[in-house]
C-alpha cells in the first residue's frame, strides 16, 4: 500500500490521540494547580505555626548513625552500564546495601518515596540467612547520583538501571521486591525483563496501567494521588516539601494515622538527611513528573509469579485496585494477601506479617 495512503489512514487515529492527550493534559495541569494551592496553604500553615523554622529546611550536616548499622549489610556503589543521555560522565554510581552474598538467590529491593534503602532494615535483617539481600538508593535518591535533567527519569532508564544492578552485582535474575514506586518499577520490570525475575514481592503499589484504567473510573483514587498532580510542577512542590523543615514530609511518614507507627527520631532522620541536601528533592520528584509522559498505556498480562500484600487502611490507594490487579493476571500466578490492620508502610509496620508470608511464598526456592 503506497505510504501516502497509509499516511492517511492513520491521520484521523493520530489526530485523536493528539487531542486526547492535550485533554489528559489540560486535566493535569489543573488539577495541579488546585493541588499546589492546597497544599501552599499547608505549607504556610506550618511556617506560621513554627516560625522558629524558618521557610526553607536547613541542610543536615550529620547522618543519623543508624544510616551505618553494621547489622543492616555493608555499603557499596554500582557503576551502570547504561546512562542517561544528557549526562557526559560514562554511567550512573549508585549506592546500595547488601549481606549474605553467597547466602543464596538475590533478593532485590526497590524503595518509595519519601524514603531510601532504610525502608528494608526490618527485611535486610530477616533475609539475609538465606539470600543475597541487597537495598539499593534509586538514582536520584540519598549518595546515588541524581542528574537534574527530568528525561533522566523516564521509564526506559529506570528498568535499564535496574537490569544493570542485577548484572552488575553477579546475578542472572532475582527476586524482586518493591514498595510504593518500587512497586510500580517492580511491575514494569517483570513485564519488559521476564527473565531476570524468578519470583516477586509487590507491597501497596499498582502497576501504572491498572492505576490509570481504575482512575478514570473511580474518581476516588484521584483525591487520593493529589501529590502526584502537585509534583508535575516545576519548583513549587521542592519549595512547598522543605518549608517549615520537611513538615509535610514529617507528616507523611510519622502521622498518627496515616504515617509510620513507632518511627524513632533517628528514624525519621534517616529519611530526612539526605532530602535536605541542596537538590535532593528534585530527583526523586522527577520521577512524578515523567508519570504521565506514556498517557495513554496500553492494558498488560502479568504473569510472573507474584506475592501481593496491601494494606486495608492504606489511605494512598483504594482496596479496589487489587481486584483490578487480579483481573490482569495469568490465573495461578498471583498469591494476594490484605492484611486488615495495615495502611501503606507494610515493611515498616508490619514485618512480621510480611516475612512470613514472603517465606511461605519462596520456600520452595531454598530446596
């Protein structure tokens, strides 16, 4: 068939997309500005409230000693193979913890935000026994470099980085364990790399085209994901998260409710200490600002083997993702697990909970 008459046939087809598109956008984009004005009136909230802290959170000079627990595995960096494009250096370093190599298969963790490596202490310490354990600092996040350009956080790059780590630390495949944005890689991942996932561990976290069907249809889930639509602005939200100290990042990781139960002081820095160096915030919001950028996603069949655990009280994604989650999947292929008391810090609130339906679930792997 001649290329002009193929040309335009497609047209019409191109012609929709384009204007669903600048629809999805101008959506976005206003959504974005009602959130930047909601949350502009917390953030002045919490200067007035404190005004001894000042608008902008101070730089810490000093980690929290419990970022170098010995117990948690020893530190090391990576040098990827692939690097973003915009970069002169030859491959992103990251950082990552790890013990018990040679202990047996590789386990991988991928953290959330606001967090870091940290969030896997409880699993680093409970793993370790019978597999290679290793947390690792997503590029943008904590000693990891963080180039400051946002196409340096597209998807693409992303699952690159996480090949590389699998390869670069001696293994042909692992098991994968994701939490939050770690999850929605964890998804990703399994999906374009089959063969470098053995098993997977999912925690509180959709895949992006299961969230993005399941929002279209329960409004719901929107007023939820405020955050999201707040970080596709540039500079606002790094503004809005220091001011008043990290208040709004205080909150979201040691609220009463909704937070972390029991974090410790030490804990909460541990989280802190490195966004509240100059820039380290905007990596980890790149990553909210490229969440967009494939709109509209094509529906996928999941089929590796995968443990999915959710919390019932999670107040960031609605339980009724999961049964969206189970309708994608290869029967027989996904174990689920709603754990009634939980919200969505799953790894720090309830390990226990966790590790022991992540044992039943790899037990077969120990021989």
């Amino acid at each position: 068939m001649p290329e002009l008459v193929v040309t335009a046939l497609l047209a019409p087809s191109r012609v929709s997309l384009r204007l669903l598109r600048a629809f999805m956008w101008s959506l976005v984009y206003s959504a974005a500005l009602v959130a930047a004005a909601i949350y502009g009136c917390v953030a002045l909230t919490h200067v007035l409230c404190r005004p001894r802290r000042g608008c902008c959170g101070p730089s810490r000079r000093v980690a929290p000693a419990c970022l170098k627990d010995p117990a948690l595995g020893e530190h090391g960096f990576l040098h990827l193979r692939v690097a973003c494009a915009l970069l002169q250096s030859s491959g992103l370093r990251l950082h990552y913890v790890s013990a018990g190599r040679g202990n047996g298969p590789l386990m991988l963790f991928l953290h959330g935000f606001p967090e870091n490596w940290f969030s896997w202490r409880y699993q680093l310490r409970e793993f370790q026994s019978r597999f290679h354990v290793v947390a690792v600092d997503l590029r943008g996040y904590g000693p990891s470099d963080a180039p400051k350009d946002v196409d340096c956080y597209t998807t693409d790059l992303l699952m690159a980085d996480i090949q590389d780590i699998i390869l670069g630390l001696g293994h042909s495949k692992c098991v994968l364990v994701g939490h939050d944005w770690g999850a929605l890689l964890a998804w990703n991942f399994s999906i374009y790399f089959p063969s470098l996932v053995e098993r997977m561990v999912v925690v509180s976290g959709p895949p992006m085209s299961v969230y993005q069907d399941y929002s279209i249809h329960h409004i719901g889930q929107f007023f939820r994901s405020g955050y999201m639509f707040l970080f596709q602005l540039p500079w606002l939200p790094e503004k809005l998260l220091s001011m008043s100290d990290f208040q709004i990042l205080k909150t979201t990781l040691n609220h009463y409710k909704r937070g972390i139960p029991h974090l410790t002081h030490n804990e909460l820095e541990a989280f802190l200490y490195h966004f509240s160096q100059p820039g380290g915030l905007t990596g980890p919001i790149n990553y909210y600002r490229n969440l967009f950028r494939n709109f509209p996603l094509e529906p996928q069949e999941l089929s590796t083997p995968t443990l999915l655990l959710w919390g019932k009280k999670d107040p960031y994604f609605q339980l009724g993702l999961v049964k969206a989650i189970e309708s994608r999947f290869v029967p027989g292929r996904l174990e689920t697990h709603i754990l009634p008391n939980a919200g969505h810090w799953i790894p720090q609130s309830n390990p226990r909970e966790m590790h022991q339906y992540m044992w039943a679930f790899l037990q077969d792997l120990l021989g």
